[in-house]
C-alpha cells in the first residue's frame, strides 16, 4: 500500500500542538525515534508503530553526544529527504526533525547517567555514549510525548538502559524492545553495514553466527566461558578485529553469566575493518 510521506516538523512547538490535537481525539501515539539512514529494521519498527497505535512519529536526528571524538559522527549517513521517501511506504504520521540548536542551544547543561546497567559491554568501550543516548531519548521522549516508544533490540544494552531511565525518571512513557531484523543471512540491519566493502560484506554474517551458536550451546546447559573463548578465536580467525567484547549476560541486569537459569543474551562487538558490528542474541 502506498502512502503519503509524513507531515515533517522541525518545529517543536508545532510538533507539540500535532501531537496534542491527536490525543484530544483520542489516538494513541507511538514514537520510533532513529538517526536516520532509515534501512528495513526501521521500517519493521514503524510497522509495528503503526499495527499498535494510532499515530506513528519518527525522530531523526544524529545525536552528537553520543559519539566518541575517534568515531563516526562525522561520516555518520544523512539523507533526510531519502528518510522521507522511505517512511511514506509505512504510513508515519510525522517525522520530528530536530534542528542542533532544539536539541542542544549553546549553554546546554544536563547530562542523565544510568549508573551499573551501563558500566560494560558498550558502556566499557564507548565512554559516555549512554549519557548521550539516555539524554537525548528523555528529550525526544519529553517534546514528542507519546505513549510507547519502540527500540530495536539489536542494541539491546540501549534498550535496558533506556528502560531504567524512563522507569527511574517516572517519565511515563512505555519502553518496547522490538525484535533484530536480519538479512537472509543472519546479518542484523544496521545504519553501518553500509561502510562495509564487498569482503567484508561477505565475512559480516560470522558474527551472528558465532552468538547462534554459544546461544545454542549455552540452551543445552553448555558453561560460558570456553564457548566465549573459541567464539573470539573464531572471529579473529574469519577477520574480525578487535573483538570488543563476547559475553553471557542476564537478559534484565545485565549482570554476566557463567551458566543460564533465566532470560539470558549473548552479546558481541567487534570491528570488521573499519566499521564496528554488534549483534545479540537470546538464549
Ligand atoms: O538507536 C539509535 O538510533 C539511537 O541511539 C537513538 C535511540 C535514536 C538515540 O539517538
């Protein structure tokens, strides 16, 4: 089916004003907030806006704060007007499209912490990124107000943190994971997989693999830590370089794991040339 694209607003008092008459009529409203660079797994995730509420928003905006001085804000995808096009296939209600200035004026001053749930995984190698992600959702959260906000859980750390945020804050909004969506060979979608050469393409898909795998093996009662060990000797074999991290983590604290009882992940980062994979997987 064919739609129109969304009504785009930059402006947040007009944003607001939107979003309010819908609520005067009743409509729920449903947030997918993104950076952009909108591939399939966004559109599932605004597909899924769409079969749960009544109104969907989604935010584009690629949030300085939550990149390192040495990674790639810079090169990071823009093309809003593709983004656009995109969204018209999915039935978005509105894009919020925040300038810098809305987002962050000169003398911007606060800054939200989640303390434990961020201290590994990503947390260890990405200083501050989750200060920036946690910040920017609560004002995302705060200007568009809906009543569900969807995240992918392919960033699934992202995902915790978030929740505890909202939950801490009491900022009354509903978090909702949404499952990973992969290419046909196990490829989880992301905004980056586009900085990947040919080789490398080819190479990519080990990655899931390998955390299909552990999962697996971990199901059948298999301990963590030699499945972790072959897993990284795996994927520093097939090229992959630095392997940021290979862990079993519960699937709510975040604490790690040697054996799994419960709702548990098993997580990874790794660099493949230049560009920086994660996936996960539940177990
Ligand atoms: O997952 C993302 O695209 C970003 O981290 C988010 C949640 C839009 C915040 O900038």
């Amino acid at each position: 089916m064919s739609h129109a694209r969304p009504t785009r607003f930059s402006d947040r008092a007009a944003l607001r004003a939107a979003v309010e008459a819908w609520r005067r009529q009743g409509e729920s409203v449903v947030l997918v907030p993104t950076m952009g660079a909108l591939h399939a797994g966004h559109l599932a995730l605004v597909a899924h806006a769409k079969a749960i509420g009544r109104r969907a928003v989604v935010s584009i905006f690629v949030n300085p704060t939550q990149f390192g001085p040495s990674e790639d804000f810079a090169r990071y995808p823009r093309d809003v007007a593709a983004d656009l096009d995109r969204l018209a296939e999915t039935g978005a209600d509105a894009a919020w499209t925040p300038e810098i200035d809305t987002m962050y004026p000169p003398d911007f001053s606060t800054r939200i912490e989640v303390a434990g749930l961020t201290e590994g995984l990503c947390g260890a190698v990405r200083p501050g990124h989750f200060a920036g992600v946690a910040t920017v959702v609560t004002k995302l959260l705060n200007q568009v107000r809906p009543d569900i906000a969807l995240f992918g859980e392919k960033d699934f750390q992202q995902l915790q943190v978030i929740r505890r945020a909202v939950r801490d804050l009491d900022l009354g909004v509903e978090i909702r994971g949404v499952p990973t969506i992969r290419e046909a060979d196990g490829l989880a979608l992301s905004s980056r997989n586009r900085y990947l050469d040919a080789a490398e393409r080819a190479v990519a898909p080990r990655l899931h693999a390998v955390l299909a795998r552990i999962a697996a093996a971990l199901r059948a009662g298999a301990a963590a830590g030699p499945l972790l060990a072959e897993g990284v000797a795996e994927l520093t074999a097939a090229g992959f370089g630095p392997v940021q991290y290979l862990e079993v983590r519960d699937a709510e604290t975040l604490a790690p794991l040697e054996r799994v009882e419960g709702p548990a992940r098993v997580l990874a980062a790794a660099y493949l040339g230049r560009t920086r994979l994660i996936d996960n997987v539940a177990v």
